[in-house]
DNA sequence: AACAAATGCAATGTATATATTGCATAGGAG
DNA sequence: CTCCTATGCAATATATACATTGCATTTGTT
C-alpha cells in the first residue's frame, strides 16, 4: 500500500487541496491516500496520475 | 473505463472463475471488471495485475 | 440434438471508499 | 511571537465496490 502520491505531488509545488481539486475529491481522501490508509479506485488512480504527470505504475506500483 | 483483463485472461486459457479465487474475489466481480461495469480498487488491480503477469500500466492504463 | 462448462444477469446484503464538517496542530513568512 | 496556509484527525453520512445466491444464456464438445 505505500505509494509515491506524496512525494510526487511535493515535487510538483502542488498542494494537497489543488491536486484533490483537479481529480475532484476531498483534501481528506487525498491525504488518507498518501498515508496509504485506504485503497483509491482505478479510475481515482488514473486521475491522479494525469494531475501528476506519471503513470499508473510510477506511483502505485510497489515493489516490495 | 476499457481495460485488458479479459483479453489478456483468455491469452493465458484462464477462466474467469480461475482468476477470481486467485486474487480472491468473486467470479461475478470478475465479470464486471472485465465489462467495464466498475471500478477496481487498486489493490485489485494490482493482485489482477501479477496473476496475469502483468504491469498495472499494461493492463489499465487507458489509451482513449 | 444433448450435455457440460463458462459466462451473463439481476436482486439483495455488507464492507468500505469518499464526502462533509469542524477543530487541532505544524511550519513558514513577516 | 503572530499570522496564515497546509496538513492531520475524528465523527457521522452517503455512495459504491464487492459478496452471495440463483437462474438464464452462451459456447464448445460429442
């Protein structure tokens, strides 16, 4: 469950509230996200991917 | 909302009901996925994803 | 055709992703 | 220190992913 979503949006100087503007949640699931404390759709995935300018597999696959 | 999971499913001769009590959930969750009907957590995706031998980019990342 | 395995489909129930609100706390800028 | 912005956190509510059951339909095989 540990993810790039955090470290990936600091590197863009974009703030939790714009990025969960863009994909159009709350800044509450996109942080419970980050914290890896629950488990986004797909489609949730996707779109936070295209805001970040990654791929899927750039910020949700885990290696370990 | 099109992904590869059926297609690449049958590349390997697996049955729906296979796949599904490998990653855990039902055949019918299967079924849906496969249609496009809804939308996978991530965790499934990525349980899909490796049963399939698959990357996440590979099977769901949407090129329309 | 006749049988079996795989898939589709629909109704109802449960678990959990996400929303909403409100307040607390941390961290940077002045 | 003070102010402000970003983040954390907790409670309650709602939407939806997924389970369960049962039956219909497709598809392949003989």
């Amino acid at each position: 469950m540990k993810n790039k979503v955090k470290f990936t949006r600091m590197e863009q100087k974009m703030t939790q509230e714009q990025l969960a503007r863009q994909v159009k949640v709350t800044r509450q699931t996109i942080g419970l996200i980050e914290k890896g404390e629950y488990n986004p759709t797909l489609q949730l995935c996707v779109a936070i991917a295209k805001a970040l300018g990654k791929t899927l597999d750039e910020l949700f696959w885990e290696v370990d």
